[in-house]
C-alpha cells in the first residue's frame, strides 16, 4: 500500500512537473514570439517613421522650392515694377525739362521779338526821320553844290540805307527757324553793317538830332567837320578820314598788343601751374615763337568752353584789354559781348570764305584792321596773305573754340614790330 501510495505521488509530482514544463516553455515561446512580434512592430514603425521623415522631407523641399519660385517670380515682377515706374519718372522728367524748356524758349523768344520789334520801330522812325533831314539840310544849305550839304546829305543816304540793312539782318537772324541757313544768306558787307551800325548811331545821333531845331545848323555842323572822328559816323567821312581811323584804331591794337600778350601770360602763371598744355602755352607765349596753324589748333582745348581760357573763366582785366583790342563795347561783364561778338566774327569768317577775298584795297585793310593787323605795316599781299591764314584756322573751328578766334592775333605769324 505504502509503495502504490509513493508510486501514486511520484506520478503525481511528475505529471505537475511535465506540466509546469510545458507550461513553462509554452509561456517561453510566447514571450519569444511576443518580442520578435515587438521587434518587427518597432522595426516597421522605425522604417514607417522613417518613410514618413523622408516623404516630410521631400514635400518640404518640394513647398521651398515653390516658395523659392514665387519669390523669384514676385521679385522679377517688382523688379520689372521698378523699372516701369523708373521709366515712367524719367520720361516724365524729361516732358517736365522739355515743357519748361519750351517755356523758357517761348518767353526768350517773345523778349527777343519785343526787342527786335522795338529796334525795328526805331528803325523806322530813324529811316521817317533821315528821309524828313534832307529838308533840314536843304534849309540850311540852299546852294546844293556846297561841300557840307554833300557830306551831310551823301552820308544821311548812306546811313539810311545802313539802317535797312541792319533791320533786315536783325529780322532775320530772330525770326528764322534755321540760324545756319540764315547765317549762310548773308554776306560780309551785311556783317559789316550788322557790327557797325550801332556804334555809328550812337555816335552820330545826337548830331542829327539836334541840328533839327532852328539856327542849331550854325553851330552844330561846323562842330562836327571840325572832329568829324568824334562826332560823325563812317557813313558821314571822306576816303581820306577813313583810312586815318583804321590806322589810329591799328595804332590802339598795337598798344595794346603787349598788355594783353603779358596778361595772358599772367593768367597761365595764376592757378594752373601744373597743367602741362599751358605750362606749354606760356613758354611759347615767353618765347615769341612763332606758330603753324596746327600747332595753332592744338592749342583748343585750352581756349573751348569751359576749358581753362574759355572768356567766362579770363579775368576781367584780360576781358577788358580783349574787348579793347576788338573794340567791343560793353556795360558791366565785358564777356557777355565778347561771346556775341566772337561769334558775329566767326560767321562773317565764313561769309570771307565763300566770297573768297574778293575785295577792295579799302575793304581789305578795314578787314585786317579788325583781324588785328595794322595795314601801315604790310603791304596788299602780305594782308591777303595774312587773312587766308585766319581762314584756314576760322574754318576749322566750331563755336565752342570761340575764345580761341578773339586770341588769333596773338599766334599767327607777323613781323615783330607789335613786340617794340
């Protein structure tokens, strides 16, 4: 009993052990099975995190570059934006800059107009009066045939027919469109009256006018036969009294030759000591050395506009001894009417060109005298010679180089008598 009892117990024990066991190793293969199950689960979330980082990725890039692409597209839009309103300010500053230059023309012209109407009404009134004086002369010179009735009466005539040139000039050179074209119509005979004339009638005005009133005659014309030069106008002197005041006025060119020369110099020595082209300038200035006429040319840049010896940058006491020389009247800034009277000069240079010197002895020595040569000094051929060279340099030159055509007499060749 006691042994089946045993035997009954250890198959008991056993069969809880077997049990246990394969409890033990089924629970074992589930916990196995749990963690490879937990391993492939954290593998696929790992690789489906991964999946998912990767695709964030790629749509963020893919949302930068669109992004990229519409700040692109905007900025070349604001850029083109830009440039649209900057064209649209520039255009409209320049139809602002031509409105008001169309403006400020329109008003100089209409200044310029009332000008010239006035000069032209005085013209008129001067041409009224010139035609009426010959019966003042007739008044007071009944015997026609009487020397001073023919210098008064030949020289009213004159002076009226100066007059009209002078206006018709004027009328053209304002009211013309084309100044080129109008310039290429006149000659130097009209030049020549255009320059002269209202120094004449300053001079001769006062004369005429005075010698209106009763017994004024007896005192007035025998006053001015006595210094015709003083109170008498071109148109009013004997070839005899002509030919005196261009030589007195050649004689006042060559007195002021070396004052003007050595101010030139001067103002070379003033600021400019370290510019080589006038550094140069002055050593042929000091030298008397005498120049070609492309060595003359060479010399532009420095006498251009704006250049260092343009005629708005000379001093004024070089300003006054050029309007000197030139005989150029002025008021207070004598370059003003050196620049109008540089330019006259040089448009009648080109009316001596087209009429190639073809000239009377007494036109040819008035010209001379006012290209600075003294005609006691040279003869007929050496004054021709002499304005050929001043024609070949003038035709070269343009408007900006006008300073440098009032300066001509002071480089082309001459015989040194200027210089004693």
């Amino acid at each position: 009993m006691a042994l089946r009892h045993l035997i009954h117990q250890t198959r008991r024990y056993s069969g809880n052990f077997l049990l246990r066991s394969e409890g033990y190793w089924r629970l074992g293969c589930s916990q196995s099975r749990f963690i490879k199950n937990q391993t492939n689960v954290s593998n696929a979330a790992v690789n489906k995190t991964t999946n998912l980082q990767d695709q964030i990725k790629d749509k963020r890039n893919e949302i930068q570059d669109f992004i990229d692409v519409k700040k692109s597209e905007l900025q070349d839009k604001l850029e083109d934006k830009k440039d649209d309103i900057k064209e649209y300010i520039e255009d409209a500053k320049v139809e602002l800059r031509e409105k008001a230059q169309e403006k400020s023309t329109e008003i100089y012209k209409k200044r310029k107009e009332a000008k010239t109407r006035v000069i032209l009404n005085l013209a008129e009134r001067s041409l009224d009066y010139l035609k009426k004086y010959k019966t003042v002369l007739g008044d007071a010179f009944p015997d026609k045939f009487v020397q001073t009735y023919r210098i008064f009466s030949t020289g009213t005539r004159q002076l009226a027919q100066d007059v009209q040139t002078y206006a018709r000039v004027k009328d053209t050179l304002v009211n013309s469109i084309d100044k080129q074209k109008s310039h290429a119509k006149l000659s130097t005979a009209e030049y020549e009256v255009f320059l002269r004339l209202p120094k004449d009638a300053i001079r001769v005005t006062p004369v005429l006018l005075i010698s209106a009133f009763p017994f004024a005659q007896n005192v007035v014309f025998p006053l001015a036969l006595l210094y015709p030069k003083l109170f008498l106008s071109s148109q009013f002197l004997t070839s005899q009294q002509k030919k005196d005041v261009l030589l007195s006025i050649a004689r006042h060119q060559q007195e002021i030759f070396p004052l003007w020369k050595e101010e030139l110099i001067r103002c070379t020595d003033m600021t400019y000591e370290k510019d080589p082209e006038l550094m140069h300038l002055r050593t042929i200035l000091k030298s008397g050395q005498q120049l070609s006429a492309q060595e003359i040319l060479d010399l532009r840049p420095l006498f251009e506009l704006n250049g260092p010896l343009d005629i708005r940058h000379l001093t004024r006491r070089h300003d006054k001894l050029l309007a000197s020389f030139h005989r150029v009247w002025y008021i207070m800034f004598p370059y003003t009417y050196l620049e109008w009277y540089a330019n006259m000069l040089w448009r009648m240079d080109q009316a001596l060109d087209r009429e190639k010197l073809r000239f009377s002895p007494e036109v040819i020595r008035s010209l001379s005298v006012q290209r600075g040569l003294n005609p006691e000094l040279f003869s007929e051929d050496e004054q021709i010679q002499y304005l050929r060279h001043w024609l070949d340099i003038s035709a070269q030159l343009k408007y900006k180089d006008i300073s440098l055509l009032l300066h001509l007499p002071l480089f082309l060749k001459r015989k040194p008598v200027y210089e004693q």
